[in-house]
C-alpha cells in the first residue's frame, strides 16, 4: 500500500516503522496545514489534531481515497464525515482506539455491563490514566467504554469526575488521570462491600495502536462503506 500519513508525531512515526517492515510505502507526511496531494496515496491513516482531521477524512473521501482514522476530539463532526463518506461512497473506519487488545477489551466490557446491570449493589467506575501530553479528556476510549456501558445498562450518561466521587447514580462516572511517562491504562471496576469485579487494559507501548491501524488499513483497502474494528478483527 502507498500510505499518507496525516499526523507525523510519535503515533504517525510508529505506524511508518511497522507500515515499512510490512511491505507498504509512506508516499505522504503531513503535518497541520501543509498542503499535499492526496492522490499519490492509496489509503489515508489520520492520526493528526481534532482541527484538521475532518478536513483530512473528507479530503480522501472526495479523491476516493479510503481512510481511517484514530484521532480523538474532532466527534462533534463525526456525522457530517459519514454523510460525505456516503456521498462519495468512500471506505471509512474510525476507531477511538485501534489496539488489538483494547478491541477484546471492549467486548469484555459490553459483556460484563449487561451481567453486572441486574445488581445495584455493586458502585461502578471508569478510570484512564495517561501522559500528560495527551490532549483530550477524559480519552476517547474512555468515552467508547462508558458509551458501550450506557447501551448495555440502564446508565445514561457519562461524567467526567474527581476522586472517583459518582454524583449521579445514573451516569458512568470516568475518572481521569494525567503523569508524566505513564502507559495508557484504561480500568473499568465494580464495588460492593462484599467484593470487586475489574477489567483493566494497559498499553506498555504504541506498537499495539499502531499494528491495529496498519492492519485496520490492510483490511479496508479494496472494500467500499463505513466499518469498526469489530469488523475488522471479526468479534462480538
């Protein structure tokens, strides 16, 4: 695959090494407001800033170049990338996280919110702790694991918090952390007085983000609509 990178920081440089051991060429860099050629690609990997990244998706979309897309803060225009994708009948796949584990993490998660919804007992918790170069909070996958809780529960919202303090019975509490060199770590817990139940990722590196979105790319390239990761790695 001939790939353009939108986003050159430490997530786009992993992608390159593990996108160049695997056969495929970087025929763009593009960082913030440079100008390029889309064509020259054959798929588009976004890991850029919330401002640029519409603007990358609808740009492939309109020179029928497939994209993905990992970059987080930009979901208030998610449904606008989706009408052009269809438009132009473009291949999307947006994921708020493309790690391997993180997606089986994520079926772990929707299946022990519908077991743990009957018992009310049990006070539930969202934590995620990253560096403190991280722009957005609480994370995008943070926000993923809350909203697959609230559709498999009868939670109906999220809260950003502190101390892990829930206000609101009915809201997934996320708790969210920021130290300096810190792995993301992404932790969901239930608490009783007689027991806990938790489910926790832990990212020792980008390697896994960046393989899932190469093999995201690899899966996407000859198909045309709007998929997951779910499809990609074919669970739940």
């Amino acid at each position: 695959m001939k790939i353009a990178l939108f986003g050159y920081g430490k997530m786009g440089k992993e992608i390159e090494q593990i996108a160049l051991k695997r056969g495929h060429e970087i025929v763009l860099k593009i960082r913030e407001n440079e100008k390029y050629d889309i064509s020259k690609a054959d798929i588009g990997i976004d890991f850029s800033v919330p401002n640029a990244a519409l603007h990358n998706i609808i740009s492939c979309f309109k020179n029928n170049i497939p994209v993905i897309s990992g970059t987080t803060g930009w979901l208030d225009d998610f449904d606008k990338a989706l009408t052009v994708c269809k438009e132009n009948k473009g291949s999307f796949i947006y994921a708020s996280n493309f790690s391997i584990g993180v997606n089986l993490f994520f079926e772990l998660n929707k299946s022990l919110a519908k077991m743990m919804n009957p018992h009310k007992d049990y006070s539930l918790d969202v934590e995620e702790i990253h560096h403190t170069k991280k722009l957005d909070t609480p994370s995008g996958t943070a926000i993923s694991i809350a909203e697959q809780i609230i559709k498999n529960s009868s939670k109906s919202d999220w809260e950003l918090i502190e101390n892990s303090v829930n206000q609101d019975s009915n809201s997934v509490p996320i708790s969210a952390k920021r130290i300096l060199d810190t792995p993301g770590t992404h932790k969901v817990s239930y608490t009783s007085e007689i027991d806990s139940i938790e489910i926790k990722h832990i990212a020792n590196n980008r390697k896994g983000f960046a393989l899932g979105a190469i093999i995201a790319a690899e899966w996407l390239i000859k198909k045309n609509g709007i998929y997951t990761m779910k499809d990609v790695l074919n669970i739940g």
